[in-house]
C-alpha cells in the first residue's frame, strides 16, 4: 500500500524558501502525477502544482512565481520549494498522488494523500 | 481562471440524504473529483470521473456532473459522514491545472 510522507521545518521565517519533501513509500514515483496541496488554518484547500514523474511540472498562477517542484526518482521523493513566504504561507501542507491528467482523456482525482505538515512563517 | 462554487454548508438528518453542489461554468464538460476531509485529518478522495468510487468507498457514496452543476449525494447519512468536503477538476482550459472548490461543511442533525 502506498504511502506518503511529507518533512520539511516547521517554522520558517518571513523572505526565506519553505522546503518540503514528500517520500513514496510502498510503491514507485513513476507513472504518476505528484501534487502539494496547502490548507491555511480554518480555510479550504489551495492547489500548488504537480509534477509529472518525468519532470514535467504544472503551477498554480498565483503561486508559480515563487513555487519550484522537483523529482528525485532514485529516492522515490518529490519536493517543493516557495521562495519569499509570508505569513500568508503559514498552511498545513499536503503531497498527494494522482493516477492520471488527461491520459487517453482520462482524469483522475488525487488517491493518496499525505497525513500533511504544518508550516509557521513568523520571525 | 476556473471558479468552484460550494455552499458553505448543509444540514440533513441521520438517514436522510445530502447533496452537495458544485457550481462552474459548463462543468458537465468536464470531469469532477469529491474530497472527504474530518477535522484534524488529510482530504479522502470519495468518488472521481464525476461518479466513480475507489475501492473501500460505500455505495452511498455517489455523484453526477451535468451542465452547470455538479452534486455529490450521499444516501442513508450516518453520524461519521460529518466533514468537509470539496470538489476539484483538472481544468483542461488552462493546461490542466488544478482547482478546488470552496468546501461544504455537512452537519449531521
């Protein structure tokens, strides 16, 4: 059964880059879609982008200006790099799994999720 | 870019059904996945492909997509189905990305 992990500090401070990481476990990274997903306390979810297993990478436009996500196959881990946080940033932060984005006109929802981190900018 | 719209909220008693909507422009075209999220907890994915069930979702659990609306419904409403939950699509007009709806809190009356 797959799992995911998320890690990455707790607590970063206002201007720097929040990094994350999610570990696959149970199962490969290839062939798949890999989502972040964050949730500000109290409100809804926000979609950050994903990254095809191949590298291929899709972001939110109100993000994408300051939002890296990368692959690391050899480690089955994908990451997520936001530059220049705010206090706006401070969310719980989700990786999540997707079986397929328009594949043979297929759309698949997110399946597996992490337990997700949460992630403090406050000085 | 593409807008999900959700009630805030919707109330139904034990054993009775609730449907949830979510609203956007055309999305019978398109094709919708619904979350379960409890306090505390990371999102479920409860049906996608607009009526789908993954494996170890209940059968009360089912959904449809037409024109403007999109309905979660959930038949024989038990105390545990108490959560959020949210709509999101995959919007193939503007390259695939992803969007999520508002969220609907379901009370159990």
């Amino acid at each position: 059964q797959v799992q995911l992990q998320e890690s990455g500090p707790g607590l970063v401070k206002p201007s720097e880059t929040l990094s994350l990481t999610c570990t696959v476990s149970g199962g490969s990274i290839s062939s798949y879609y890999w989502s972040w997903i964050r949730q500000p306390p109290g409100k809804g979810l926000e979609w950050i982008g994903y990254i095809y297993y191949s590298g291929s990478t899709n972001y939110n436009p109100s993000l994408k200006s300051r939002v890296t996500i990368s692959v690391d196959t050899s480690k089955n881990q994908f990451s997520l790099k936001l530059s220049s946080v705010t206090a706006a940033d401070t969310a719980v932060y989700y990786c999540a799994r997707c079986p397929g984005i328009a594949v043979a006109g297929a759309y698949y929802g997110m399946d597996v999720w992490g337990q997700g981190t949460t992630v403090t900018v406050s000085s | 870019s593409y807008v999900l719209t959700q009630p805030p909220s919707v109330s139904v008693a034990p054993g009775q059904t609730a449907r949830i909507t979510c609203g956007g422009n055309n999305i019978g075209s398109k094709s919708v996945h619904w979350y379960q999220q409890k306090p505390g907890q990371a999102p479920v994915l409860v049906v996608y492909d607009d009526s789908d069930r993954p494996s170890g979702i209940p059968e009360r659990f089912s959904g449809s997509n037409s024109g403007n609306t999109a309905t979660l419904t959930i038949s024989r409403v038990e105390a545990g189905d108490e959560a959020d939950y949210y709509c999101q699509v995959w919007d193939s007009s503007s390259d695939h990305q992803g969007v999520f709806g508002g969220g609907t809190k379901l009370t159990v009356l």
